[in-house]
C-alpha cells in the first residue's frame, strides 16, 4: 500500500482495510498510480503471492519471488500541467487483476507458463525450436497473444491497434531468425491456433496462418533490404541522424536496425 511522501499522506484507509481481512502489509512510497505526467492519479495497493520454494521470505519489494496479482488505484486525484494536485469531485477505483497469474495460483504453478494454457505451447515449440527458457517463454508469450488478437479481428499495420501484432511478430522472427533463418512460423502446429481461438470463444476460420505468412514474407524482405543498407554503415556507431535516415528513407525500424547493424 502507500506509504505516503512528501505531498501525500499515506493511505491509512487501505491499511485498516487490509489489517480487518488479515493480510500482511508494506508501505511505498512506489504504491502511487498515474496515466502520464497529468491526469488521473492516485495511492495504490497491490496484492503479491509468494511463488518460491518453501515458506515466504522477504518482501514483495525485497525479493522477485513475490508476483503481483492484483492491483487497487484509488483514483483521488488531477495532476495539472504545473504539478499541483487537485481532488477529484468523484473518487472512484481502478482494479486489474493478471488472469494468468490468477490460473497459475489456482493450478498451483510458479508462473503462467506452469498452465495448462501455456504448457501444450511450451512444449510442441520447444520441440520445433531450441530456445532457452527466456526466449521460449517470450515466443509463446508472443504467439499466443496474436493469436488472439488476429481471432478478435485485428490486423497487422504500421499504426493504430495493428502496429502491436506487427510488432509482436517480428519480435518473435527477429528470435527465431537469430540462429537459423529457415525457421518459419508456419510450423505454428494448428492444435495450439485453434486450442487458443476455441479457449477464446474466437471464430475458428480465422485466418491466422495466411496472416502469419504475409506477415512473414514483408518482414523477410525488409530484413533482406535492410542488411544491404546497413552494410554501408558497417565498421561505425550509428548517429540518432542515420536512425531518421534509415527510418524515414528505407523503412527501416529503428529496433530492427539496432538489431543488425554490427558497428566494428
């Protein structure tokens, strides 16, 4: 919960709250919410369950092993364009709450990847895909949330809710292609589309492998082009002016060229 600064004090409410259930708790300083520099704002509580091995330790603060679940903003107050902050006429609360993590509790895993909804795409991509941990876990990650995005209707573009199944795509491509670039995403096996599209309540005629493939192929050929480009720069650190360049000339994603260009 908050714990109270210099220009708020702390949230004595959510403490008593939390002490009548009968839960721990640790004040911050960090447990305050806001959407940007101005705007709604307000104290925050959060509840963190403990995922290690034997009796919990530490603090949610102290020790990564404390995973949030769920979140409470009490949303008070405006911050103005000079800092100020002012009441709201209305307070009300923002709560969110991570699904997955809630399934992990439930089904007694460390994570969201000891689910059954992420264990079946652990391991057919593991064996199509020699990845570490880590990065098995991102292209699961990030291949099962496009699938669902493309199932609820969106699709792939440069700007607008489009730009983040590209960009979830490519970050998976950029992976795979990292230590063997004939890997393609049509190896995606249909079990995990349609498991996830059916888990969803999605249309199952959704078009996700022809959307994979387009995607696919685009990214291919920029990676192609930009390498070309690139090699023109290679033996030199890039300047924020060759990143506009290369961006605004060749369409070249500033991500993307961080990721090939070899400076010496």
């Amino acid at each position: 919960m908050f714990g109270g600064n210099g220009e708020v004090r702390p949230d004595t409410e959510s403490l008593r709250t939390w002490g009548e259930i009968g839960l721990p708790v640790e004040p911050s300083d960090e447990n305050w919410w806001s959407l940007g520099p101005t705007g709604p704002c307000g104290t925050d509580s959060e509840i963190h369950v403990w995922s290690g091995d034997g009796p919990p330790t530490g603090t949610p603060h102290s020790d990564p092993r404390w995973v949030e679940l769920w979140n409470h903003v009490e949303m008070r107050y405006r911050r103005l364009g000079d800092g100020r902050l002012e009441p709201l006429p209305r307070r009300v609360v923002d709560t969110g709450m991570g699904l997955d993590r809630l399934v992990a509790l439930v089904q007694g895993g460390r994570s969201v990847y000891d689910t059954d909804r992420f264990r079946p795409w652990r391991r057919l991509l593991g064996e199509r895909w020699q990845l570490d941990e880590q990065l098995l876990r991102m292209v699961c990650d990030h291949l099962r949330s496009t699938v669902v995005l493309l199932g609820d209707g969106v699709r792939p573009g440069n700007t607008g809710r489009g730009y983040v199944p590209r960009r979830l795509i490519r970050r998976v491509l950029t992976t795979l292609w990292r230590d063997d670039d004939s890997r393609s995403l049509s190896e995606l096996p249909d079990e995990l589309v349609t498991g996830t599209l059916r888990h969803f309540r999605l249309p199952l005629d959704t078009p996700v492998r022809q959307v994979l493939r387009d995607e696919q192929r685009r990214f291919g050929d920029l990676v192609r082009r930009g390498r070309r480009v690139l090699g023109r720069y290679r033996g030199r650190p890039l300047t924020d002016g060759d990143l506009h360049y290369l961006h605004d000339t060749h369409g070249l994603p500033g991500d993307l060229v961080r990721e090939l260009h070899v400076p010496g």
